[in-house]
C-alpha cells in the first residue's frame, strides 16, 4: 500500500471521529431543558461555515433533506426583512 493511499485513509479516520464528537455535542445540546430540534442543528453547523454535504454526513441525513431545511431558513429570513 502507497504512503499516500495509507495518509488518505488516516486523515478519513480523523474525519469521521470528528464527525461524530460533533454529533455527540448536538445530541447533548439543551437550548430551554430541550433537545435542539434537526433544523436548529443544521443551522448551527451552516453558521460555522460547514457545507451542506458536510452537515448530512455530520448528522446522518440525506443532502436533501439539509437542502429542503436550509433553503426553508432563507425563505423564513427574507419574510422577517
């Protein structure tokens, strides 16, 4: 195996440990004694600068189902202005 493939397959290790550290945040997150709901999550990860891609794989949704939420938040932000 190449010192490249071997690199490749470490840093995918590392990846999906913080992954799952960062789903285990939101999981555990409380806003008011609540749960965070899916929504507040991806737009949690989508402030920090994830992609939407990113957060599926993050919290194990499908990319459209982050896609549907998010353009949801925009729709949702444009009627608030």
């Amino acid at each position: 195996m190449s010192t490249k493939t071997t690199e490749d397959e470490s840093m995918l290790q590392v990846v999906k440990r913080l992954d799952a550290i960062i789903n285990i945040i939101l999981e555990t997150t409380k806003l008011d004694g609540k749960r965070l709901s899916d929504a507040k999550r991806i737009e949690l990860l989508h402030t920090a600068g994830l992609r939407p891609i990113e957060i599926s794989r993050i919290l194990g949704k499908s990319l459209s189902n982050v896609g549907v939420q998010l353009s949801l938040m925009r729709k949702a932000r444009s009627k608030k202005k």
